[in-house]
C-alpha cells in the first residue's frame, strides 16, 4: 500500500471515530439511560457529563470530574459508587441535581483527606447559593403523611414500611453552593432525607452555602453525625414528617445577610397529632448565629406537634431569641416531659438588641427550671462568628466543658463530657470542609 493510502485511511478512521464519540456525546445529553462504568465512556476530555438514569452499579473515580445535566436518577436496584476525592459539579443551566430513587443506593465514602465535593460549575470568586439543585436521598422508612409522598421539584416518591432502609453511605461529603430555586417559593435543601432508613450511614457531611435549608428530614428514622451547615440562607437544620433518627455532632454557622432558624423542628403542619410524630434524639450540638447580620432568627425552634430530646446543646447569637416553643400541641409535649431541653447553654441571643435567650416565659420557666441544668453562659469557644476560618473548640476552663449529660449507651451515640459538638482540642472539621464565602 502507497504512503498516501495510508494516509487517507488514516484520516478515514479518525472521522468514524469523531462520529461516533459525537454520538454517544448527545445520546448522554438526551437523557438516555447510563450504565456500567462511566469512567470508561463518555469523557469531554476529563469531564463525563451525566444525565438521565442511572440503572446498573455504576462507578465514579477521582480521576475524572462529573457534571450532573438536568435532575440525574439513580434507579431501584442500582447503586453509585463513589471514589473518595471525587468532585461532581452541578450544572446551573439544567438545574443539576442527585437524586437517589427510592430502592436506589449511594454509596460516598470519602476520607479527610479526600472528601468528595459536590458543588457548583461556577469558578471560585462567582459561587453563590442556589448555583445547582444538590442531593436528594429517597428511601422506604415510615411517614406520616400517608404511606408515601412525593418530593419537591419532581425529585421522585419516598416512605414505606421498613424503618431500617438503607439507601447507602455520605461519609466525608461536601455539598456547597446549592439549593437552586425549580419554581417561586420552591428552592431544594443542600440535603433531603426523604424517609431514609436506619440502615444508612451519615457521618461527617457538610452543606455550605445553600439557598433553602442546609439538612432536611422528611420522616423517617436515619441517624446522622458530625454534621455541618455553614452560610445557609433559611433553617440550618429542619425536619418534618415524623423523623425518629438520632444525631450527634452537629454544627450551624449562619451568615447574618440572610437565615432562618439553626432548628426547624416540624411534625405535620396539617394535623400536628400525626403519626409517627416527630421525636428525634439529638445530643452535643453547637448552633451559632449572627448578631451581626440582619437576619438570624431563633436557635431552637420547635412547633407543629413535634417532641424530641435535645442534650448538650450551645445555641448562641441569635438574632430573635434562643428557643421557641410553638402552639399549643407543642408546649402540651413540653409539659407533658415528652419535649426534653437539658444541658444546654443558651448565650448572647437578642431581641431588639436585649437579651432574650428565650421566646416567652413559657420556655424560660421550663428550661431554667434546676432539673433540666440548661444555663445562660458564655461557653467561650475559639472563634464561632469567624465565617471564614471558624474554631468551635471550646478554650481552657470554658464552662461548655462541664454540666454535659451522659448520651445513652445504644451503639449510636458517643460517650461525651462536654456541651457543644466539640471537646477541648478536638476540631473534627478541620481538612474536609470549606468555609469560602464564594
């Protein structure tokens, strides 16, 4: 064969082989369904562009970046996969988003070292909240209202009958810069637990920077530790729904431009007798305001029906007051020992510039009463209102190192000896998460 043969059969592969990657290019972006291991298929250079469903066991290595297009399902009976380092961007033009089904699994198991990073496609300097839509988990744990619910912006059905479910793993996830408004008044949390089980794994999570809540709870009965929400623009942490699961080590930053409550404690705002009721267990919390901003509303705000046991709790800086019982089924859970407020040290939340660490004589009577060992003190952390760099490690002699109370012994919860999420010494945060303000 001549030397210019081979050339023309040279140039004759490369454009079949253009063709076809062009092809399988806008297959992806049509919405068909992905399968097997996209590390292999489908890369824009170093970027593999996801979108539609996900239906097989899927893999997602740190050697490659990922960009959700439009709202990406990870079906029944599929699981993704992902390596620790990994980063998966949200695309803002197709609203982004990680939607695990119900039946499907995710499993996210990065170090502190290499945390997995879903976040925005906008460069460093130009993130903002709201940039994509985050990550919506599915699963079949119980509800109350009604044997199943649908999530919002079209995110798929949750609820069921099996309170341990497991739809997978987040460990060491960071999630930032999301929360992208579907519709007016319809922004997506950083997180939605959406009758998640007890069979799912959650330590060591952060959500930063988010247009609507940082952590939500639609029912169910996941537990979760080491926790944080930073700079999120309404309820740090809310649940709703009959949510049951633990938690232990969590954190609420809030940046005073714009934020709601560091608690949103719901039941059923439809009937706030509902079943299962909302009564979660949540020890050793630090939630911090911003006295500063001009919005930071209430550190602990429980209402619609909803119970619960909140140990070891700092709830400080808060613009409106520290702690607000609301209506009259939630103060009768109160009364009746069903709402349980002890160990807690409430300090420096205002009202109209006075001190108001609580709403009413209502919650001052009940969480100052001597058996509840709740005080108004300063726990003297490092540099809780720095929003850049902060240090919730508590100093030597603080008085958050003292009056804790011992969390049960059911293989969930830690022992501890102090009040707050942080022990002396003991910066859990450090490594994995991000505090950048854009």
């Amino acid at each position: 064969m001549k030397f210019y043969d081979l050339r023309i059969l040279f140039l004759i592969l490369m454009v079949v082989t253009v063709v076809f990657m062009g092809c399988s290019e806008d297959d992806d972006e049509d919405g068909d369904e992905l399968a097997g291991d996209l590390t292999s298929a489908g890369a824009l250079g170093d970027v593999v562009v996801l979108s539609g469903k996900i239906t097989e066991d899927t893999k997602l290595t740190a050697n490659y970046k990922y960009l959700l297009r439009g709202g990406v399902f990870v079906e029944l009976g599929a699981t993704l996969d992902i390596e620790a380092g990994t980063t998966i961007y949200g695309e803002g033009a197709s609203n982004g988003t990680l939607i695990i089904s119900k039946g499907g699994k995710i499993e996210a198991n990065g170090t502190a070292s290499k945390p997995i990073i879903m976040t925005c496609d906008q460069a460093p300097g130009s993130r903002a909240r709201g940039q994509w839509g985050g990550l919506i988990v599915n699963g079949s744990a119980p509800i109350n209202v009604g044997a199943e619910a649908f999530g919002e912006g079209d995110t798929g059905s949750y609820g069921g009958t099996n309170p341990a479910d497991s739809s997978g793993t987040l460990k060491y996830v960071r999630i930032e810069f999301a929360g992208i408004e579907f519709s007016p008044d319809n922004e997506l949390n950083g997180i939605a637990f959406q009758g998640v089980g007890s069979g799912t794994v959650v330590d060591y999570v952060q959500v930063h920077f988010n247009q609507d809540d940082g952590i939500e709870f639609f029912g169910g009965t996941v537990n979760a530790k080491h926790l944080v929400c930073s700079g999120i623009r309404d309820d740090s942490f809310d649940w709703t729904y009959g949510w049951t699961g633990k938690g232990q080590y969590w954190i609420a930053q809030q940046r005073g431009d714009d934020a709601d409550q560091g608690f949103e404690i719901d039941n059923n705002s439809k009937n706030n007798e509902a079943t299962p009721r909302s009564d979660a267990q949540i020890y050793n919390v630090t939630l911090v305001g911003d006295p500063k901003g001009k919005e930071s509303d209430i550190g602990m705000l429980v209402r619609e029906g909803a119970a619960g046991t909140y140990k070891n709790i700092i709830a400080m800086g808060f613009r409106k007051t520290g702690l607000r019982i609301d209506g009259d089924v939630s103060q009768r859970m109160a009364a009746e020992g069903k709402t349980i407020i002890q160990n807690c040290i409430f300090f420096g939340n205002t009202s109209e510039g006075a001190e108001k660490q609580f709403h009413s004589d209502f919650e001052k009577n009940m969480a100052l009463d001597a058996a509840n060992s709740n005080r108004v003190v300063d726990p003297e952390l490092g540099a809780p209102y720095d929003l850049t760099a902060p240090n919730f490690t508590p100093a030597a002699g603080s008085p958050a190192l003292t009056g804790a109370a011992t969390p049960p012994s059911d293989g969930f919860f830690d022992k501890t000896n102090f009040v707050g999420a942080m022990g002396a010494g003991d910066n859990w945060i450090a490594g994995w998460t991000n505090f950048a303000q854009n």
